[in-house]
C-alpha cells in the first residue's frame, strides 16, 4: 500500500478544499502519509515541488463552466515531469450536470507530463454563483461528499481504476463553454468595484490567487487577470465587493459550512426519490457508488 500521498487543490471559495481536507483524513486513517498544498500558494510563491517523494498525486479542482478553471491548467505546466505517477483527480461542482465534461482535457493535461490518472471523482457541492442552496440540502451533499470519499480511497489504495466517460458532445461543449468563461472573468473582475464600506483591510488584495487585486494608495483595484472563483466577494468582512452589472451572480447570506454541519438540527435530508423540480436530477447523483 503507498505510504506518501501529495494533495494539490485550487478552491475558490472552499468547497474543493472541504473535499481535500475529506480525503486527506481518510487517507491518514489508512496509515498514509498526506501532504495537502493549495495550488494558488504554489503558484504566487513559486515553490519547487518535489514529486518523487510521493507514491501517489492528487489533484482538485472546482468546475468552472464544465471545465477546470485557467490557474489549474497554469500549475499543471509548471509541474515537474515524471514517468507514471499514480495520479487520482476529483471536482467540485454546483450541479452534477456534465460530471464528465472536463476529465478528457484535464486527464490528457496531466499525462502529457508523465501523471497516470487512473481515478476521477465528482463531488456536488453548494454552489457559490445564482443560487443559494438550502442549509439541510448543503448537510445532505457534505454528507454524500464524506462518504464517496471514503470509496474513493478505497478504490484508490487497491489501484483499481476508475475514470469518468467524457464523449465527443461533453468535451466540445465544454471547449466552447469553458472558452467563453475564461474571456468572460477577465472583465468580471474588471466589473467589480468597492463600495464606501470597505476598511482598506487587504483581505481581498492577500487571498486573490491570481494577484488581479491591489491597493493603490486609498483605493482598492481589479485588472484583467481575474478567474472568477468569487473568493474576494465572499471573503470580504464588511460585503464591500461586488460587479456593477452582475449582481445577480452573487449569493445573499453566504455559507457558514462548519456551522450547517455541526447543527444537529439540520438533519440533511433535502433531497429524496419523491423531490420534485430543479433539484430532482440530484438524487441519482446522491444514491450512487
């Protein structure tokens, strides 16, 4: 069984890096060594990454317009080259809608360098743009989350191999979709503006991953370099960001995980065979293993 496992996860407002977290404990409940980074330090600090001291590499990362957001593809480059690393991947998503859509690109991104991917996994989790989900229905998908989780080590510390279908339709919807996010969140961050309630704390300027946010003098700025992972506007103490033209994007009353989750109250039970509407394709998702 692998002793040494490397976790690298990028996570815009922190349901990937809950998946991670999920997945680095049950590895350690293995009796495996884990390593967790998140890809963004990496990135802005430049960090040498040795990958020879792990038998197995793990990547995360959240859906962004069925596809993996820009800053993942820029980490995947600069990865040293190996020969046939282990490599298991997992996805955060809002929906469970085109799970597959992103594996073929990121799989081939990964192997091109020398990383045998050999186990995906998706992951559906409360989203963080349109819609705010229910708190039960949030406990319900952190719930499901924990337990996959743990099949999925299963899976990956037996070596079994286990890979999403991604068909000719899935992958070119996701070129176009995901091309189209990635011009669009340039200007989204261009679109974001402070209002007079902001403190100059620099929060927003320290946690951006993509050092598209600075502070010139009194005044707090956006460049193009935006990924639109909506971190700035959630993490924000006095709710001072948010896009003049895109408000509708943002969620009121934004998500206090921890506190869903120990609430013994919230039973997590949102969902079932008998749900009806938009959430009723997610039950497929949450009775299967």
């Amino acid at each position: 069984m692998p002793k040494s496992i490397g976790i690298f996860y990028f996570s815009g407002t922190g349901n990937t890096r809950i998946v991670a977290d999920l997945f680095a404990k049950e590895l350690e409940n293995k009796g495996c060594a884990v390593e967790i980074f998140a890809i963004d330090d990496i990135l802005k600090n430049n960090i040498n990454i040795d990958m020879e001291k792990y038998d197995i590499f793990g990547f995360g990362y959240p859906v962004h317009a069925f596809n993996a957001p820009r800053i993942s593809f820029d980490f995947v480059k600069m990865l040293p080259t190996v020969k046939q690393k282990k490599t298991f991947v997992f996805k955060s998503s809002g929906d469970p809608f085109f799970n597959g859509g992103s594996n073929t690109i990121v799989r081939k991104s990964l192997m091109r360098k020398g990383y045998n991917v050999f186990n995906e996994s998706l992951f559906v989790m409360p989203a963080n743009v349109l819609l705010r989900y229910p708190d039960d229905m949030i406990k319900q998908l952190y719930n499901a989350a924990a337990g996959n989780v743990k099949i999925q080590v299963d899976s990956i510390l037996s070596g079994v191999v286990c890979l999403q279908k991604s068909n000719l339709f899935l992958r070119s919807a996701t070129a176009m979709f995901s091309g189209l996010e990635s011009f669009g969140a340039r200007f989204f961050g261009k679109d974001l503006t402070v209002s007079r309630s902001c403190t100059l704390c620099e929060i927003c300027v320290r946690k951006c991953p993509t050092r598209n946010i600075c502070r010139q003098e009194k005044i707090i700025t956006f460049g193009l370099k935006c990924t639109l992972c909506m971190r700035c506007i959630y993490a924000c103490p006095e709710k001072a960001i948010s896009p003049r033209f895109l408000k509708f994007f943002m969620i009121k009353n934004w998500y206090d995980f921890q506190k869903i989750i120990n609430d013994p109250a919230i039973k997590g039970t949102y969902i079932s065979s008998t749900t009806k509407g938009y959430f009723k394709h997610y039950w497929q998702y949450l009775t299967k293993k």
